[in-house]
C-alpha cells in the first residue's frame, strides 16, 4: 500500500527526502528537432558509453524560502520510496516566471526498486492537485535531454515539451534544458 504525504519543506525533511535515490542509468539521449506548429520532435540516440548520473543534492535549498514550497513523500509502510518537490510563488526561483499561478515540480524521485510501479504518477497527480489548490493554471517541469526515461513519462503524465535550451549549464554543456508543462 503506498500512503502520499504532504510535508513541510524545511532544511530537516529536504535531508531526509533526499534519502531516497535519485541516480539513473544513461544509455540513450533525445535529440531535439523543432516542428513547424512549434512543437519538439525527438529522437532517442544510444550515448557512446553508457553511465550514472545523479542530481543528489540538497545544498540548493540553503537559498531559498521555501515556506510556499511542499514536498509529497510516497512511503510503503514507514519506508519512504519517494517523493516529489514542489514550488509555488517563491521569490527567487527562476522557473517560476515571476507567476503566481504556476507551480514547479523541481524534483521528483523514486528509490529504483519501486520505479515503475505507479508510484511517480500518483505523485504526479497528488502535484496537480497541490497546484489546483493554490490557484495554478500550470505545473512546470525541468528535465534534460539526457533522462529519456523522464522525458517518455512526463509525456505520458499529458506534459507538452515547449521549451528546448542548450548551453543552459555551464558545468554540463552537453546536457538540454527541456522544460514540461501540463495545464491544469
């Protein structure tokens, strides 16, 4: 049975969030081609030597006021198996646009021996619910080109890729920015 509960976002649960592994392999990477209606097509391509990649910090949340973010944790029992961070009219976040009726999903994981058991899309869901209750008319995504996994199932979760940024980080230059929305 999987419980989602909603949880502050201070300093303490962020630490213990992050607990749960957010490492995935990459074999394969989507290169973006723009269509005429504006939209992304893109096609997958194998990298030449697959390997692990992991965002697994929490040091970033140090500057922020995170009063109006929230995270939902996913739990089995008293194991918490994921979870899912969520931002909402914070000054300072970029990904927000400066809107109030936005909400971003700035992280979403599942420990990997629960992945594709439904568990990010009940998180996905319980997000959408989140927002709808602050008022928002969209949930925004931040993925990179490199996680085809997240990129095949934010589509799936009625995400539409509208914006595509290279050269976006500095430290990573051969990753795209692609960011997600789904109007609420």
């Amino acid at each position: 049975m999987i419980e989602i509960r909603e949880e502050p976002a201070t300093q303490e649960v962020i630490a213990r969030y992050c607990e749960v592994p957010i490492a995935f392999l990459v074999n394969a990477q989507f290169e973006p081609h723009p269509r005429p209606d504006g939209g992304w097509d893109l096609q997958e391509r194998p990298v030449a030597e697959p390997y692990t990649k992991d965002y697994d910090y929490y040091e970033w949340a140090l500057d922020f006021d995170l009063s109006n973010c929230a995270i939902l944790s996913a739990f089995v029992g008293d194991r918490r198996v994921g979870g899912a961070l969520l931002a909402f009219n914070t000054r300072g976040i970029h990904l927000l646009e400066g809107r109030s009726d936005l909400t971003v999903l700035w992280d979403l994981r599942v420990a990997p021996e629960f992945r594709r058991h439904g568990i990010g899309s009940m998180l996905i869901e319980r997000a959408v619910q989140w927002a709808r209750e602050r008022g928002c008319r969209e949930l925004k995504i931040e993925t990179q080109n490199i996680n085809v996994a997240a990129c095949n199932f934010y589509a799936r979760m009625g995400c539409e890729l509208r914006f595509v940024r290279e050269g976006i980080y500095p430290s990573i230059p051969d990753e795209i920015q692609f960011l997600w929305y789904r109007e609420l």
